[in-house]
C-alpha cells in the first residue's frame, strides 16, 4: 500500500468586522466575571486581614492618637462598609467594560473599513 503523506494546511483568514451585539454580550459576561472575582477577592482579603488582626491594630492605633476624624475614617474599614463599597465598585466595572466592549467593536469596523481588518492564519495540525 502506498501513504501519502499531506503536509500541515494553513488558511488564511481576514478579520474585517465584528459584530457589536456579539461584542456587548461577550463583554459583558467576562465583566460579570470579573466583577464576581472582584467581591470575593475582597470578601477573602478583608477576613484574612481581620485573621491577621490587623484591623484591631489599626482600630487601636486610631484609638491611640485619639482624633475623631480617624476614627470615622477608621469606620470605613468594617466589613459591612467595605463589602457593598466592592460591590458598587464591581457594578460600575460590569457597566463600564460592557459599554467599552460594544464601543470598541465599532471602533475596530470603522477602522477596518479604512485599513481592511487584520489577517490570521489558522493552520490544520
């Protein structure tokens, strides 16, 4: 019997648009991913910091030099103020990679209508 052997394919590929609604939907399930990330990495952080006392350090530090301004300042730093501040802070992420998503999608078009989109090739290995 006779083989023959075929070598790696390869096409060429031009990338001249992106469809925006595909772009705001992908962004905005990445930031959603991102923004969930974000509240636990913040929860964890918080209770490893509270493991470590160093939130009670700081609160005696405060209680020390025994000024009402830091110690307002000093409430900030308890778990129910700093949770829902990295939740606000995980929605404007959310809201805002979603609209640069959709944004970007129509810049690159336009681009692309002027440059002609970017080449890739994909190869069949």
């Amino acid at each position: 019997m006779h083989r023959r052997v075929v070598g790696i394919r390869s096409v060429h590929m031009t990338v001249s648009r992106i469809d925006p609604w595909s772009a705001l939907k992908l962004s905005f399930l990445i930031s959603v991913a991102i923004g969930i990330m974000m509240v636990i990495a913040a929860i964890v952080l918080w209770l490893l910091l509270d493991g470590m006392h160093v939130w009670s350090n700081i609160d005696g530090l405060l209680k020390t030099l025994n000024s009402e301004e830091l110690l307002k300042l000093g409430q900030f730093l308890e778990f129910g103020r700093m949770i829902p501040f990295a939740v606000v802070a995980a929605v404007l992420e959310v809201v805002l990679m979603t609209l640069f998503g959709g944004v970007f999608a129509l810049v690159f078009n336009l681009v692309a209508l002027l440059v002609g989109g970017f080449k890739i090739t994909v190869t069949d290995e």
